[in-house]
C-alpha cells in the first residue's frame, strides 16, 4: 500500500471513530465514552498534522484532490469540536 493511501485510510478509520465517540458521550450511553473520545481526540490531532505536513509542504508539489480538500474541510471541523464543543461537552459529563 502505497504512503498516500495509507494516510487516507488513516484519516478515515479515525474520523470514524472520533465521531463515533463522540455521539455515544452525547447520548451517555457508554460511560467510558468520553475517555477513548479524549484519547481519539489526541490520535486525530497527530493523524491530522502528519497528513497536512506530508502533503502540503513546502518540498513537494501536491496536485489539490478531493481527499485534500476534505482533509483540509474535517479538520477546521475537528479543531472547532475539540477546541470549544468538546471542551463544553466533558464539562457537562
């Protein structure tokens, strides 16, 4: 498997399970939900920051595709849910 197809399936798996968590702390139907969404939460900001580094650096010319844009897209999503909602969302938990 090749380095960009890897990152996009390490996107994806772990968009998957941020939203996952997230929705099972919302709803409290797990109680150790909001501790894998704060590990998640973590996972996700490192997941993203290598993926921003490694296409978007200032060494290699990167063609914008429709994965980078979304890339780009969930995370200004991410950063806005682990910044401030999220931050609300354990207060009240």
């Amino acid at each position: 498997m090749k380095t960009e197809e890897t990152l996009e399936y390490t996107f994806y798996i772990s968009k998957i399970l941020f939203w996952i968590f997230y929705i099972l702390t919302i709803l409290g139907v797990w109680t150790n939900a909001p501790n894998y969404l704060n590990f998640t939460n973590e996972i996700m900001k490192i997941i993203i920051a290598i993926i921003l580094i490694y296409f978007f650096n200032p060494w290699k010319k990167t063609k914008c595709t429709k994965f980078h844009r979304e890339v780009v897209f969930s995370s200004a999503i991410f950063i806005l849910f682990s910044i401030s909602l999220n931050k609300l969302l354990l207060l009240k938990i």
